[in-house]
C-alpha cells in the first residue's frame, strides 16, 4: 500500500524537474556561467529534486525501479556537499539530456498512483 507521502514526494520530483527543464530550454552553456541567478535556482531544484527522492519509502521505490532513485540521491548529495565544484557543462547535460526522459518516468508513475 502506497502513502500518501510518497505520493506527495514524486509530485514535488515532478514539479522541480519541470521547472528545471523549462527554465534550461533554451539557455546555452554561457547563459548558466554567466547568469548569477538561473544557476542557484537550477542547483536548488536539483537538490529539492534528490531530496524528495530520499525520502519515498523503499516499497514505494521498488514499483518505480525505472526512475534512478539512487542517482537522483546522489546527484542531491553530490550538490550541497561538492557546492563549490559544480561543473557547469556538466550541470547543462544533466538538465538537458537527462532531465526530460526523468520527467517521462515520474509523469508515468505519478498516472498509475491514485491521486490521495
């Protein structure tokens, strides 16, 4: 049996991994160097992204093992402890190439989970 919790976790992964994506569309990897707002929020959604990831319960995870639970984790881990080496380009491919077929994943999930 789900919680509602869990529920309310994947819709806050859904929500920060559209903003990302949205806000990334059509910025090029100059525009994140130099942009001294965009890249903060970027990194946030992120870190908001992987934390509602560690927080779903492990029965909640094991009927979604095609969303990268421990990437999304480590990713957040990765962000607020390695703050000060956040590679730029690096950020740019993850929101670029790897945050659209995420959203895919959790819109998917999110449709087979009643609505609490």
């Amino acid at each position: 049996m789900w919680q509602r919790e869990d529920w309310v976790r994947l819709r806050h992964m859904l929500d920060s991994a559209q903003e990302a994506a949205n806000l990334v569309h059509s910025k090029r990897q100059e525009d994140l160097a130099r942009d001294r707002v965009l890249t903060p929020v970027l990194l946030r959604l992120l870190e908001i992204l992987g934390e509602a990831a560690s927080r779903v319960t492990p029965e909640f995870k094991g009927r979604y093992l095609f969303i990268p639970w421990r990437q999304l984790v480590g990713l957040r881990n990765r962000l607020i402890y390695g703050y000060d080496s956040v590679d730029n380009a690096i950020l740019r491919n993850i929101l670029t190439t790897d945050l659209p077929p995420l959203v895919v994943q959790l819109e998917s999930a999110l449709r087979s989970e009643p609505t609490p």
